[in-house]
C-alpha cells in the first residue's frame, strides 16, 4: 500500500498525532496529509488559497475525514466536495467519534461513501484504520481521472 495520498482532515492534535501513529503501526506507507479544518481541506482539494500551487489532477485515494472541524464542518465541506465536479468522486470516509444515528445518516445523505468510528482502545482504532485503508488503497477502483 504505497504511493497514494491520504489526506486526514481533524483539527484535534491528538486525534491527528494517534491516526498518524495508527496507520506507521500499521505499516500503510502512504503520505498522509493532515489539514485542521474543513476550509483548509476544501483549499486543498481545489488548489486555491495557500494550495494554488497544487496539482489537483492528483486527487487523495481517500479523505478521512471528522465531523466537528472549525470554520466550516464535515457536512459542509462533504457537501461542497460533492458538488464540486472535480471532487465529486473522491471517496471519503467519516472518521469520527460521534455515534448519534443523525450523524450518521446526515454523513450518507451529504455523500459520504463510509461512516468509521473512532475508538478510545488504540487496537481497536488500528483494526478499524486497516480495514479502511486496506478497501480504499488496495481494492477499490477509483472512476478514471481520480488519482
């Protein structure tokens, strides 16, 4: 599993610090890009504003991506990549602790094409981050174009 870009969208430090540690546990040797906010993911993805210099032909396999962001949360920004024609396709994944059934469903309504919890036990969280990485790197097969 090398060579593709994973970009983790979590304004947490330490939620950041520990699925940075789970997926080196794991050996997933992809680069993992790590944005604080939904705003700052959504530049990344469009190459605007800090990112203009990006080439956004190159799309992440999958963002892994929280709920609860600052300046603009992951229903917004889920929202946003999926009417965006050049992010429409880019898989993203959930990653949250939230267990609220509303969320969940919000998530699918927006577009999201899975819903991971976070657990609080570190083998547990790897397990989940293996199964995620596992389907998106390795068997999923993005739409041509996605990259």
């Amino acid at each position: 599993m090398e060579g593709k870009t994973i970009l983790l969208v979590e304004d947490n430090p330490d939620h950041q610090e520990l699925t940075k540690r789970a997926l080196r546990t794991l050996d997933i040797l992809h680069f993992v890009m790590v944005v604080g906010d939904g705003q700052e993911a959504l530049d990344y993805l469009l190459g605007q504003g800090g990112w203009s210099e990006r080439d956004t032909r190159v799309t992440p396999a999958v963002v892994l991506l929280d709920l609860k962001l600052g300046r603009m949360d992951g229903f917004e920004l889920l929202r946003r990549i999926r009417a965006d024609e050049r992010t429409k396709f880019v898989p993203v994944a959930i990653l949250t602790s939230s267990r609220e059934e509303r969320d969940i469903v919000r998530s699918y309504a927006a577009g999201a094409n899975s819903y991971i919890r976070k657990s609080l036990n570190f083998e547990e969280y790897c397990t989940a981050l293996r199964g995620a990485a596992e389907y998106w790197l390795e068997v999923n097969v993005p739409p041509p174009g996605n990259t």
